[in-house]
C-alpha cells in the first residue's frame, strides 16, 4: 500500500484518526477530513510525524461544494485517490415523537448525503485509475435499531442499501465498495451515554468489553488494502459478538 492516497472523513479523532494512523503506518498518504481545522490539521501534523505525507482538509462532508474541494485539493497534492473511507457521523438523538425536523436532516445529510458526495466525487477518479478502494462506516444500530436514534440507525441501514448498489455498478472497473458496522466503540460519541445503559449495554456482549478505534481500524486497513481485492458489496459487523 506504500504510497497510495487515502482520503479519512472525520478522520481527526475517535475511530477515524485510528483508521488515519493505521493507514499512515501503511506508509499510505492521508489526506484528514474534519470540521474543525485546528483538530484536523493537528491529527495530520501527527501523521506525519510518522514518516508519511498527510495534509488536513476542513470540510463539512453534506456540502457538495465542499466535498469538491476536498477531492480537488487531494489531486492538487497528491495526483490520485487510491482510498476513501467515509467515516465522518454523528448524533442527534431524541425518541421520534420529540424529534425536530432539524434533528432528523441534519444526522441525514451528515452520516448518508456526506457519504453519497463523497462516493460520487472519488468514484470518478476510481472509473479512470480502474482502481479503487471505499470502506464506508455504518454501524450496529443501522441493523438492530436503538431507541432514541430513528434517525442515526436510518442513516447507517442506508448505507448498505448504498454500499451494495455501488459495488454492483463498480465492480467491473477495479472499484471495491465495502462497508464496516461497528458496535459500541468508545470514543468522544459514546462518551455521554449514562453508566447505566453501558453497564446494560456491556451485558449484551459476549466478549464481555467495548470496542476500541483499533478495533474498526485494523478491519479498514484489511479492507483497503490488495489482500482484499475478491471482497466487494460486504458489511463488515466488528462488535464483540454483540449482533450476529
Ligand atoms: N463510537 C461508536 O460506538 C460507533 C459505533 C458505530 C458506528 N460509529 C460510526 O463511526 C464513525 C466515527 O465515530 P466516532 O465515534 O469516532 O465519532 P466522533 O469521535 O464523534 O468523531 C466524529 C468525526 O467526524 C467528524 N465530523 C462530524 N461531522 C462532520 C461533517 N459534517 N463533515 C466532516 N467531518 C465531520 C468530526 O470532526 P470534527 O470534530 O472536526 O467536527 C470527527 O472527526 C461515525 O460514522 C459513527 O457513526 C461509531
């Protein structure tokens, strides 16, 4: 993989820095999405510092004329994309009789129109290089549904329904479309989840821990790399054992 180009979506904390570091220790060239510039270009600052060329792109992934910057800016730099994970998500939780139209929009075009931009845009590129690697993350709640997130667990059941019908159209031009659905992960996300429902979520794993960014990470790179160029259309569940 040495060499190759990787764009990471929300790539500057929790599982999506951990995805950046273990494909930076790949000697691949990350390029780091991220809303927060300081954030971001710090977490491109440390991957570099590991002997690889990454570069840090504020962008808000459900801005189509953003994620347009984000892939000419990645040719600008580095001539190609080899990789896109789209990793970057998030929360906007209330039980569905309280939640706003707001809430319901917003964790829509973050978690699955960010995905589908992004796609659109590397698929592009993949068509001429006829190679490509996309790993999307969705998530365990997308497959057993949760309370209080109608909209996330949407959002993430969307993105198999996008990853097969991609791979299906892509699959003859050297472009793999998979997806991982991670369980209980911690990092910033579940950070706020009360003690209780965690020590009730732990019970229902039966590696009896959460997961770690590392966890998802070393499945990605797997995924990304040539070792799995017969895998297309999958969903990857890394949870503990948690959903089978
Ligand atoms: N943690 C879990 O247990 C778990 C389980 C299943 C699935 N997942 C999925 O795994 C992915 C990563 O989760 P995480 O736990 O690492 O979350 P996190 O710690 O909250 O990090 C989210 C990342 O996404 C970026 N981001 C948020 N909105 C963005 C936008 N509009 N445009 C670009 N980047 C944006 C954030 O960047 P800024 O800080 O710069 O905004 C940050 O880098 C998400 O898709 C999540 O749904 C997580």
């Amino acid at each position: 993989m040495k060499g190759q180009v990787a764009i990471v979506t929300g790539g500057s904390r929790g599982i999506g820095k951990a995805i950046a570091m273990a494909l930076a220790k790949k000697s691949v060239k990350v390029v780091v999405v991220g809303t927060k510039q300081e954030t971001t270009s710090q977490t491109a600052k440390e991957l570099s510092n590991l002997g690889t060329d990454s570069i840090a792109i504020a962008a808000d992934v459900s801005n189509s004329a953003d994620v347009k910057n984000i892939f000419d800016s990645t040719i600008k730099e580095f001539g190609k994309v080899d990789i896109l994970i789209n990793n970057a998500g998030i929360t906007k939780d209330a039980l569905i009789i309280r939640m706003k139209d707001e809430e319901w929009d917003r964790v829509i075009d973050v978690n699955l129109k960010g995905t589908f931009l992004c796609c659109r845009e590397a698929i592009k590129l993949m068509i001429k290089q006829k190679y490509g690697r996309i790993i999307n993350i969705s998530s365990i709640v997308g497959f057993m549904g949760n309370i209080g997130q109608a909209n996330y667990s949407a959002s993430k059941a969307a993105i198999a329904g996008l990853t097969k019908t991609l791979a299906k159209e892509y699959a003859n031009r050297g472009i793999t479309v998979n997806a991982v659905a991670p369980g209980f992960i911690t990092t910033d996300m579940t950070e706020t989840i009360p003690e209780n429902i965690k020590t009730e979520m732990l019970r229902s794993i039966p590696m009896g821990r959460f997961g770690v960014p590392e966890d998802i990470a070393n499945v990605v790179v797997f995924l990304a790399s040539p070792e799995a160029s017969y895998i297309t259309g999958q969903i990857l569940h890394v949870n503990g054992g948690m959903y089978m």
